[in-house]
C-alpha cells in the first residue's frame, strides 16, 4: 500500500468523468488500498475518490467514522430529505462551503469480490457519499456554493480570496 498524491483544484481531470469499473482486479484491490492508505494518513480525512488521484475510474472509499467503505460503480437507487452542512475537500485544502444534500441515500455498489451490495445511509454518512459520488461526474462541492470560509477560522472568505476558486465553479442546477 502507498499514500497516494491528491490531485488539487485546477487539473481538469477533477472535471472529468469517472468511467466503470468493468472487473474487479488485483490492479483495483491496489488502488482501493492506496486509496484507504491515503485517506488514513492525515487525521479528518473522510473520503476519496480515485479521480482526486488521477485515476477516472468509479471507485470511493470513505470513513465517516464507522469503519471503511469502498464503492465501486455506485449507483444511486434512492435519495430522501434535506440536510445542509459544511462540506470541504482534499482537492480543495484550506476551504468549507455551506451544502444541501439529501439526508438519506440508498445506493447499489460492487465489493471488492464483484458481488452487488446495497447500502443505505443518513446523516453525515449519507453527506459523503453524495460528495464522493459526485466526483464520479466531475462536480465539486464549490459547484453548489456561493460562499466559502476559512477551514481553519470558520469566517467567511474575503472575494480576493474566494474569488479564484469560485471562478472555477461548474454551475449545478437542481
């Protein structure tokens, strides 16, 4: 296993599409690792997908504090309710938006022996999959914001300093 290199906003790989995982291979076990090895190395790190590596493929693993989960091509069946809560990212280091999510999800993923698996989340869980999963289409957590802050101080951003990162939004409409 080996700490991978987190891809940081301004590649356009971010921006891309993630493509399926069509077999689950000794190669995909290996970049599950790294990943799961790259999320544990710093302390608050909660999720990663594999395009944040440079690898566009469907694969996330997360630890919202229960335990790892992996997803390989998931797919959301179900979503229900709304939350709205401080979102940041590896991508994006130094920054928190204000997000709404659904506050309960339901999604169809693969394990690592190619079996399909449902999981169903709320809450902050819930929160990161959404996150993660959007990566897989080449959303950001900025793309939903008009606002960012400090991750360090919690006050909002001035617009010299938001500005270049807001410049970089992909506008989502709900």
């Amino acid at each position: 296993m080996a700490e991978r290199i987190i891809v940081r906003l301004g590649d356009p790989i971010l921006r891309e599409r993630s493509k399926v995982v069509s077999s689950v291979t000794s190669n995909t076990e290996k970049v599950l690792n790294d990943m799961a090895q790259t999320i544990y190395a710093d302390k608050g790190r909660a999720g990663l997908s594999a395009i944040q590596i440079g690898i566009a493929k469907q694969l996330i693993v997360m630890d919202c504090g229960d335990g790892l989960v992996e997803l390989i091509n998931p797919v959301l069946l179900e979503k229900s309710g709304e939350q709205e809560g401080p979102e940041a990212c590896l991508s994006i280091p130094g920054v928190v938006g204000l997000v709404k999510r659904a506050e309960y999800v339901k999604v169809q993923t693969l394990n690592r022996a190619g079996g399909t698996v449902i999981l169903e989340a709320e809450d902050f869980l819930a929160r990161c999959i959404q996150h993660e999963m959007d990566h897989l289409e080449g959303i950001l957590f900025i793309d939903y914001v008009n606002e960012l802050y400090s991750a360090k101080t919690g006050k909002k951003l001035k617009p010299q300093d938001a500005n270049p990162i807001l410049m970089q939004q992909k506008r989502i409409i709900r």
